[in-house]
C-alpha cells in the first residue's frame, strides 16, 4: 500500500473545494504529490501533511470562471474532500434538481458518476456548472432544496412541486407545511405567512 497512491485513487479527476469566506471554490484535481522522504506505507499525519493536490482552481470574476493553477495540502483546514450538498442548479434557462447518488467507489470527490440529474463531465469544459453545484444561487432559489419558479410561482422541493406562492403567502400542501420555515430562514421570505392548500 502506498499513501500517495490511496490519495490519488480517491481524487485525482474528481472536483473538491476550498472553502474562502461563504465560497467554496471548486478546484479539479489533477494529481496528488509527495515529495517527502517518507516511506510509501507511512500512513502518519506528518505523512499526510505533506501530500499536496496538484490542480486548476475555477473563481468567478465579473461574471466569468477564471481557472488558476494550485498546489495546497490535502489537510488544509479550509479543503472540502466530501461532494457538495447538492440540490437545485441552473443550467442555463433550465433549473434542474440534483443529487448525490449513492455508488459504490473509490472516488471520494464529486464525480460525474456520482451525480443524478445532470452530467458534470470531467475536467474543466463544465467549470461555471461546477461553480454553481458549489455555490448555487439563482433567480427563485430559497435554498438547496426549495426552488420558486419565477414563471408560475409553483413551489419546487426536492424534485417535487409542494404548492406556490401567492403575493406574501406560501401556500404548501398539508403534508409538506413543515418545509414552511425554510422559508422564513431565507430574508427574502422573513415576512410571509403560511396557508394550507
């Protein structure tokens, strides 16, 4: 068994993140280095500390996804190696729900394998698609999981329309009224009431 090698069959080609403020950046992974002296079966935090993620960082600036090389320690404590907590995306004109589909794998990054409800593919042809399962934000999006769609105001949840929403009222279904206070956790809708549908 090799450290290093562990390492790069959990990551090389999959997308982690750093974390900077409210941001996560995705980062595509191009390959694990270990330039210490250890030995290969050296499982040591010391060990570990010195294997750096070789890869292409993708910011947002002014709109547009900038890529950037980047050399950082996979214990970085602002590293995030776990899949984002998908939800709704926009692609396009089209918002779409998605999710982490449970496989069985060495990959322990985000992987298009890994993914239901669109193909991230590999590398960086999707790079402002991975920003956004990273850092989504869009017009109707409460949170990760609740989505009011601009044109009908038709409640989205998980994949699912719950209700809508009327002026300053959320109008839900019975069952699904205990969803109403996310979104009262959302600024946008502090000040709406809740009514059965």
């Amino acid at each position: 068994m090799s450290l290093v090698r562990d390492y790069q069959n959990y990551y090389c080609n999959t997308w982690v993140a750093l974390r900077e403020g409210e941001t996560l950046v995705p980062i595509f992974v191009e390959n694990i280095d270990d330039s210490s002296d250890y030995s290969p079966d050296d499982y040591s935090e010391e060990h570990r500390r010195l294997l750096l993620i070789n890869g292409r960082r993708y910011d947002m600036n002014g709109g547009r996804i900038r890529a950037t090389r980047i050399r950082v320690s996979v214990l970085d404590e602002n590293l995030v190696l776990e899949s984002p907590d998908l939800g709704y995306v926009c692609i396009g004109r089209d918002v779409r729900w998605s999710m982490i589909r449970p496989v069985r794998q060495r990959l322990k990054g985000m992987a298009s394998n890994k993914i239901q409800g669109t193909n991230i593919g590999r590398g960086s042809d999707n790079a402002k698609l991975i920003y956004d399962l990273f850092n989504p934000s869009f017009e109707g999006l409460v949170n990760r999981y609740l989505f009011v769609c601009p044109l009908d105001n038709n409640i989205h949840y998980k994949g699912v329309i719950i209700g809508r929403v009327d002026g300053t009222v959320v109008r839900l279904y019975q069952r699904f009224m205990y969803v109403f206070p996310q979104f009262t956790a959302n600024p946008n809708y502090a000040l709406f009431t809740a009514e059965v549908l």
